[in-house]
C-alpha cells in the first residue's frame, strides 16, 4: 500500500483491516468478486483517519479496526454503485465489478456491503452512532441526487459544486474522524474538532482529486480520467473556467454529443487558460489551511505528527 509505506504501524493494521473484509464476506462468491477491489491500490484513506483519530484516546484497537473496516466497506459500496452510474471500467487499477461482472450483479454486491455495514453497526454500537452514520448515508445520496440534477449544466456555480462534495466526500472523511475519535474513547469537544478536521480535509481531497482529471493519467489514478466531462458531470475547473468572461467557447464546444481524444487535449487546455486549475488549487489550499489550523491545536502524539504530514502531502500527490 504504496500510500501508507511509511507509516509502518497504520499500514500492518489497514492490511488487518482488508484481511477482516474479506473474512467478513460470509459469500464464497462475493469474497472471489470483491477481492480484488479490497487488495488493489487504493489509498484506505476513510479507515485509515478512523484508525489515526482514535489513537489521540485511549483506544482498543481491536475496536478501531472493526469500524475502520465498517468505514471502508460502506465506501466500497458507494464506489460500486457509483461504477454503475458512470458506465466505469476501471477502479483502483482493476476492472470495476459492473464491467467485469454486469451491472445486475453490481447492484446487488453494492447493496449486500451496504447491508453488511449496518448488520455490522447494530451489533455493537449505540443509537446514536447509527444515527450519526445515517445521517451521512443521507447526505451522500441527497448530494449524489443533485450532482445528477446537475448535468450538462454548463451554468452550475462553484457554490453548488461545493455543496455536492461536502454532502459526499467531506461528509465521510468527517465521520471517519469523528467516529474514530468516538471509538477511541476521546472527549465530545475533540471528536468534533476531528469531524471538523475531517471535513477540510476532505473538502481539499476532493477539489485535488478533481484537478488531476485533468492533469494525470488513467495509469496514474487507477480510473478513467476526463469520464466526467463526458457524463456531464462538471467539477471546480470546469465550472470555474466556464463561469470566466472567456469561457463563451468552452462552452460551445462542451456541448457536442462525443469527444475524441484531441477534443478532451483541447478542453483541458482551454480549462487552463481560463484559469480553471490555479483556481481549484487556491481553493484546495484554502482547505489544507483551515486544516493545519485545527491541527496545530490538536493534543501532542504520534497522530498529530502523522496528521501534519499527510495534510502537507493533499496537494503534492499524483493519484
């Protein structure tokens, strides 16, 4: 897990974690088509902050593990069903389950995670920790359900781009956070101030993610790049360039009903010169900022450390 190499504790227990999935996966058939999705490339972010929270109490690891894995299978899930939406192929380098097994098959995997995170969750946590994660589960779809309102609309404002990825990404990335700190037996002020942390960080990962779909590659990501354009699904550089006094053309040209390789060269370009990429970057910035600020506050340990680093590495990564 190329992501977390140096971080040597975090990553044996991420690797514990893909292990307890798996494992978890009563299905003999469902553990052959999910596992390579569960041992690929991705970056295990969510359980990864559910893990790194905790740590600032005085956790059971035991615990923490489980629900990083109950953050992580609940992501999963959100991933397949997205794959159906977006006609993907590719996710974390592999092929995605609905190309390789049908779309049929994809709803119903995605559907079982969803249900095996809650199974899992009304085991052993309180009501209000199944309202809590509810409650995002709710925000998730209300934000997937404006995203889609939203495409082809070439009037969208950065405004209602942000209210989308806080309802989705920045929303989980804080219940990681949060419950992670929770599970870790801290006090109620800094759970919130970690769910707050969680928030920008997840607001400033999200903006990145959507400036290097237009400045890496297929092989880099481990997904399709430039597949939003082509949905009509348009992010923080489009919408920024578009919402410029140069963007009449650019939005002209987005309307055309396909797009060959040259015509995604020419909108990237077009994106850029319009100042689309330094606008998104500043505006993660602003992010990482308001993180840093929460971060410098925190409690001194080996999870702030942890925290400043990956923090200070949102806007350099390349995947």
């Amino acid at each position: 897990m190329a992501f977390w190499q140096e971080y040597e504790n975090i990553n044996q227990e991420l690797n514990e974690v893909r292990n307890m999935i798996i494992k978890n996966t009563k299905n003999k058939y469902l553990g052959e088509v999910i596992e390579p999705m569960v041992y690929s490339s991705g970056k295990m972010l969510r359980p990864a902050f559910v893990l790194i929270s905790g740590k600032f109490g005085e956790c059971d690891t035991d615990k923490l593990k489980k629900f990083a894995m109950i953050i992580e299978i609940l992501h999963m899930a959100t991933l397949i069903h997205d794959d159906i939406i977006d006609d993907a192929e590719i996710r974390r380098g592999q092929p995605s389950i609905q190309a390789e097994k049908g779309k049929n098959a994809a709803v119903f995997i995605g559907d079982y995670y969803l249900c095996q995170c809650f199974l899992m969750l009304s085991n052993d946590y309180e009501q209000d920790d199944l309202q809590q994660i509810a409650r995002v589960i709710n925000s998730i779809c209300i934000a997937e359900v404006q995203q889609n309102y939203n495409k082809r609309n070439n009037h969208l404002s950065v405004r209602n781009y942000l209210k989308v990825i806080s309802g989705k990404t920045a929303a989980l990335f804080a219940l990681s956070f949060y419950m992670g700190a929770k599970v870790g037996n801290c006090d109620l002020k800094l759970c919130q101030e970690l769910g707050r942390l969680g928030k920008y960080i997840g607001m400033a990962f999200q903006i990145m993610d959507d400036i290097l779909d237009y400045l890496s590659d297929e092989a880099s990501l481990g997904k399709e790049n430039n597949k939003d354009i082509q949905q009509g699904y348009y992010t923080l550089p489009l919408i920024y360039a578009l919402n410029n006094e140069q963007g009449v053309e650019l939005k002209s040209f987005i309307e055309k009903e396909e797009f060959t390789k040259e015509d995604y060269a020419l909108i990237v370009k077009m994106v850029k010169d319009n100042g689309g990429i330094s606008y998104a970057m500043q505006l993660a910035q602003t992010y990482v900022d308001k993180a840093f600020n929460i971060i410098k506050n925190l409690p001194e340990c080996e999870s702030k450390t942890m925290l400043q680093d990956i923090t200070g590495k949102l806007l350099q990564r390349k995947y």
